[in-house]
C-alpha cells in the first residue's frame, strides 16, 4: 500500500507539474478506488483547473433542437427504430426564443443539438437559423453546434453563418467496440474523418465518449485519453453510460450498471484524467454526472470539468429528447435551472463567467488565434 500510495503521489506530482502520462499511468490512475486516493486524483485535477484555466464555470444554453435521426445507434433512446419515442423538431422562432433566454441570462454561448439529419433543407434551416442567432440584439452569442457528421461542404457553411465550436463524440475511440454498439453502416473511419473535416474547416473541436459501457475494458478508457491527445481536441464533452431500457444494448444489459455511484466514479476519474493529460481543454461537467447523483455536475466540477450546458430549450419538448432514462432538468424551466445551478457552483467555491463565449483555450495556443474565453 506505501508503495502505492508513493507512485501515485510521484504521478501527480509529475502531471501537476505538465508532465506527460503514460497509458500506464493512465491505467493506474482509471484503477484508483480508496477514497483517500481518488481525492488526491481529482485535487490534482483540479489544481491543474486552476493553473490551465481557472475557477470560473463556462456555461452554453443547451437548445435540444429536434430529436429526429437518421442513426439507430444500439444505445440512444432516440434512434430512428425507436418508434415508441414521439418525434419533434423545434421551429425558428422557437430556438430564436430559447436563444433569447441565453442573451437574458447572461449565459454567453449556446449549444444546439439534435439528432443527426442530412437532407439538404436541415442544412438550409441550420444555416439560415444561425444567422439570425447572430443578428439577435443584445447579444453577441458563441455557438456550439452538435448536429453529427456532415459533409465539408456543409460543416463550412455552418462556420461561415457563424457557429465555431463542433462537438462531435466518438463514443468509443476503440473501433472494435464502436462497432458492437452500432449498425454496421455506422461507419467509425467516416466519423474520424468528419472530426478532421471539422478541424480543417477552422472549429473548435470537440469529442467524447461514453463511460462504463457493457464490453468496455479499462484499456479502451486509457484508448480513449489517447485518442483525444492524438488528435489534440479543444473540448471534452464525455459522461457515464446510463442505461435506456428502449434499445437493444439496454434490453441485452437490462441491469448494467446500476452502482449508480461506481458509474458516476468511473466518470469522474475520466474527466480528472482528461484534465491532468490535456491540461488546458474545455471539459464538460455533463447531465449523465448529475442523472447518477443530485451534485454529479459539481463533482464534475471539482474533478477537473469547467463547463456546464444547462438547458434552455423549450420544455415542452423536454421529455422527447431522452437519450438515456431519468435525465434530469425535464420538469425544471430554464430560470429554476439558473438560480438553482448558481447556487451549487457557489457552494464549492466556483462562479460563474457570464456574457463570455469560454472558448477552449487549447484552440487558442493550439492555433495561435485569437479566442474569447
Ligand atoms: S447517439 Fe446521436 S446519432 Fe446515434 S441515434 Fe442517438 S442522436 Fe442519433
């Protein structure tokens, strides 16, 4: 035990201080599970939070835009063979007025996501939507788009209409696993290609995974650290599996993983290692963390994770847009949400960084363009 607890304190000592982790380390620190340790792991996360960045917690209004897919990946409630899930798609004027409570808020930045749909007249209605998101007075919004692969051609007209961050998840960065959670003619390569795509288009790049599914391994996690140095993302947005009872994945692995508190530990141990590897990445404290535990996203929060994306869509819509059970927020309205989520990030020490777009900073020294953190 002595010698454990040395070579991790020596671990994060070296991460701390900018080294780089090996898969090793990496493995070593995703198989942490004493209490005492994993408070030395997300300390040492959240120190290097502090140095990379800061204490402030970015937000992005989330505006769930539609829930149609043309993808019927074995794990998603709303997969397009899911026919007992009611489908809807926001108008205009809707996401124009959900967009309008993130100007009012002071929330500096939104994100809109959707099932992913590629027929000509959704690129038309995104494009033309973003521009007016653009021209709305009072504010000058930063954009995140979650929309699923595309072509160049479209990714490009996005960024010119003015959205110019990308969050695109790998889900599972192993490509023998990704292929038992989809269709075969989901196809990984396309999916990695799109992420390059979206990079050379000039995006802020995002990806993530899903944590602690059924056949993962703790290499593939350590895989997936990997994956996002590799390819030197700007923006984390991963979180734990939870299971949706409607998919096939869910009807073979009905009980999988129902230690809600392993789940939610397995995840934070990602974000705490995402963060001492990458450093200076935007790394999302997501709903999954808080679908596990009342605090999940603050724990987020103190293991590393500096951005939130509380939802500001329309509520009704809320419930049509279950990707796993129990999501939480589905009965809250937007301004419940804001006052209720201020006061948890009071509670641990943090603020919040309103009216600023909280641009990665990676992309910022990555590329050596100017950013609006
Ligand atoms: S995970 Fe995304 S792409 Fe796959 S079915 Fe769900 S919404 Fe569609």
């Amino acid at each position: 035990m002595a010698n454990c607890s040395g070579r991790l304190d020596d671990l994060l000592a070296f991460a701390v201080g900018g080294g780089v982790l090996s898969p090793g380390d990496l493995r070593f620190l995703l198989e942490l599970e004493r209490p005492e340790e994993l408070r030395k792991l997300y300390a040492a996360a959240y120190r290097v939070k502090l140095d990379c960045i800061d204490n402030r917690v970015r937000l992005r209004g989330l505006i769930e835009i539609s829930n149609i897919c043309r993808k019927n990946c074995y794990y998603c409630g709303i997969r397009s063979g899911n026919t007992r899930v009611p489908r809807f798609r926001m108008t205009r004027r809707e996401i124009l007025d959900a967009a309008r409570h993130a100007i009012d808020f002071h929330y500096g930045s939104v994100v809109l996501q959707g099932g992913e749909r590629n027929d000509p007249a959704f690129a038309d209605f995104i494009e033309e939507t973003l521009r007016e998101i653009k021209a709305l007075p009072g504010g000058d919004l930063g954009i995140t788009l979650s929309l699923g692969e595309q072509s160049e051609e479209v990714y490009r007209r996005w960024f010119e209409a003015g959205a110019h961050r990308y969050l695109l998840r790998i889900e599972a960065s192993n490509p023998a696993l990704y292929a038992k959670l989809h269709p075969s003619d989901h196809s990984y390569a396309e999916r990695v290609a799109a992420l390059r795509l979206l990079r050379g288009v000039g995006y802020q790049v995002g990806t993530g995974v899903m944590i602690g599914l059924p056949y993962q391994t703790v290499d593939d996690l350590v895989g997936d650290l990997e994956f996002f140095r590799e390819l030197d993302v700007d923006m984390i947005g991963m979180g734990p599996y939870i299971t949706h009872h409607d998919t096939p994945l869910g009807r073979e692995f009905p009980t999988f993983g129902s230690d809600a508190e392993r789940q939610l530990e397995l995840g934070l141990k990602m974000i705490a290692a995402a963060r001492l590897l990458l450093r200076n990445v935007n790394i999302a404290s997501t709903t999954a963390l808080q679908a596990l535990a009342p605090d999940g996203r603050e724990r987020g929060l103190l293991a590393g994770a500096n951005v939130i994306m509380p939802n500001i869509g329309e509520l009704a819509y809320r419930n049509g847009y279950l990707l796993y059970e129990n999501k939480p927020g589905t009965d809250e309205n937007a301004e419940t949400a804001r006052r209720n989520l201020e006061n948890a990030i009071a509670g641990i020490g943090e603020s919040i960084a309103y009216d600023e777009w909280g641009d990665s900073r990676h992309f910022a020294v990555r590329t050596g363009k100017k950013s609006r953190e």
